[in-house]
C-alpha cells in the first residue's frame, strides 16, 4: 500500500493506472476510520481494480475552528483499516499542500446545500465542494462512494458532479449502525455514557416514523412529530432540525407516500449528532 502526500505524485500514480485501462474507485474521508468507513471502502475494493483512500482532516468545512482542532485524528489505526481492507493508496496531504498561500478558487455547491447543514453551518458545504473537487483532480476516479449517513452531502456532490460534467460515477453506501441502531460517526467517541444511551432515540425515532410510513402514514407533520417525541423524551440538550424531504432535490414534502428521507440534527450533551432515514415510495395496491 502507497502513501501518497502531493497531488502531482498522485495524479501520476493514477494516470499510470488509467493508462492500463484499470478502474479507480475513491473513498474520500477525514480519517479515524470506523466500519462505517470500512463499509465504504469494501464497495470500492469490489467494484474496481483499485481503490484509493484520501485522509485529510479539511479545515475549509469546519465553520467553528475549535472543531477542526478537535476532530480526531488516528493516523496509524486509518493506515491498518486501510490495509486490511484492500486499498492500493492512502492519499494523505498536508493543509499547505492543499491550500498553499494565495489560494483563492472556491467550489459554489448548489441547490441541495441551501437547507438543514447549510444555514445551520455557514460555508461548509462550499468547504465540501472545494475539497472534494480538489481530491477528484488528484485521484482521477471511475466511482467515488460517500455515505448515505451524510445524506445532503451525498446530494450535494451528486448534484455538483451531474451540473460540473465530473466524469466521476458517485454511489451512495448504506448507514453503518451500533447493534442499538446509533449511527456510527466519529463523534460518537466524545459522547458521555449516559449521551450514549440518550443518543439511540434518534435512530429510534427514524425506524418509528419509518414504520408509520410503510403503514400508511404519510403525513410529513405527523412523522415529524413522531421522530421529535422520541429525541425530546431522552434528555435531548437541542433539536436542530427534524426535515422531510425530496431524496434528490432535498426540497421540503408534506406527503411521504412518493418516497422521501428524514433527516436530523441534533446535539447531546455537546456533541451535534445527524442521522437519517429514507422513506421508499408505497405502491398503492388498493
Ligand atoms: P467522515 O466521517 O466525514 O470522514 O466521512 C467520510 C465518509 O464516510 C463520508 O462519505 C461519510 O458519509 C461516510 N460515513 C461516515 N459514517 C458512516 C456510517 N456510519 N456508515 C456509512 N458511511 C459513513
């Protein structure tokens, strides 16, 4: 396994690859890598001759810096996950190297970044799109896979490769989740115990609506409602938001029956958890 740290060093390793007309998959991340990472990379060891990891903590998408200075960072262990599960490249650059002095060009994300993360946290999707589109250049990949965990993320991306021609196929991975239905994320660490336990009322909520739903409950108010009584009955210190959504615009519905995604934010004790859950469209039988 290569680690690679400059862009040029990496856009050559990956031109080389094309040239022997193998596939490139790319699995973009911050690191402290978890099997929800994993998840990410085993997709990509699958689909494609092989599978290039980025790690690279981006200050551009933290709007607090005190959180960009407090994201974990656990090389080492990311470089034995990494390994162990196939990858060809670790991609690791320094912040001067992908920011240098001067550096001015940012990425303007679209539509699906005007809601829920996107006024809540002012300039980090333009910090996604930047990034990601930097990381594109440097790995030159057929797919690239992001977690359905970050749903607008996802959104975000799949919209900026579809308007930008990025000749880059983005698939989404299924949300990695505790035995108790908790997300797993890389905050989950910075959770007290007691957070811990109170935190699974989100999932909870999630796969409650989503019952409702399949049950023919398609009143987004009243999903809403249901996913806000399970958050608010377990110490919940605040609820961002509780959103019912169009899967690809993310516009806001008020019927769920055509298929939708529930996504929320919200925080335990310090700590800004996002979870969501998509809702299939109900074939109407009757
Ligand atoms: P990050 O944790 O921000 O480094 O995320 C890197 C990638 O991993 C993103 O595409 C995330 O959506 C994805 N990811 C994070 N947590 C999970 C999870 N629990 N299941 C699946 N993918 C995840």
């Amino acid at each position: 396994m290569l680690i690679i740290e400059s862009p040029r060093e990496m856009q050559t390793w990956a031109q080389e690859i094309r040239s022997q007309a193998l596939t490139i998959g790319f699995v973009p991340t911050m690191g402290a890598l978890h099997a929800g990472h994993a998840s990410l990379l085993q997709h990509s060891v699958n689909a494609n001759d092989k599978s290039v990891l980025s790690i690279f903590v981006n200050p551009a998408q933290f709007n607090v810096s005190e959180d960009f200075e407090k994201y974990p960072r656990t090389f080492h262990s990311d470089l034995e996950i990494a390994a162990q599960n196939g990858v060809s490249v670790v991609y690791a650059p320094s912040v001067d190297v992908m920011y240098p002095p001067g550096t001015s060009v940012r990425v303007t994300p679209g539509s699906a970044a005007q809601t829920m993360e996107g006024p809540m946290r002012p300039g980090h999707f333009e910090g996604v799109t930047t990034v990601v589109t930097k990381l594109f250049n440097a790995t030159l990949p057929h797919r690239a896979y992001f977690g359905k965990k970050d749903f607008q993320q996802l959104a975000v991306i799949r919209q900026m490769a579809r308007d930008l021609d990025f000749p880059v196929e983005i698939i989404g991975v299924d949300t990695v989740r505790e035995n108790d239905g908790l997300a797993l994320s890389s905050r989950n660490i910075r959770l007290s115990p007691e957070a811990r336990h109170n935190a699974v009322s989100i999932s909870q909520g999630l796969f409650e609506a989503r019952r409702l739903h399949l049950n023919r409950t398609n009143s987004s108010e009243t999903l809403m409602k249901t996913v806000e009584t399970f958050i608010r009955n377990s110490q919940c210190e605040k609820i961002e938001y509780v959103e019912i959504c169009d899967p690809n615009t993310l516009e806001s519905i008020g019927d769920t029956a055509c298929g939708a995604v529930i996504c929320v934010a919200a925080w335990f004790d310090g700590v800004r958890l996002i979870d969501n859950v998509e809702l299939k469209p109900i074939n109407d039988e009757r």
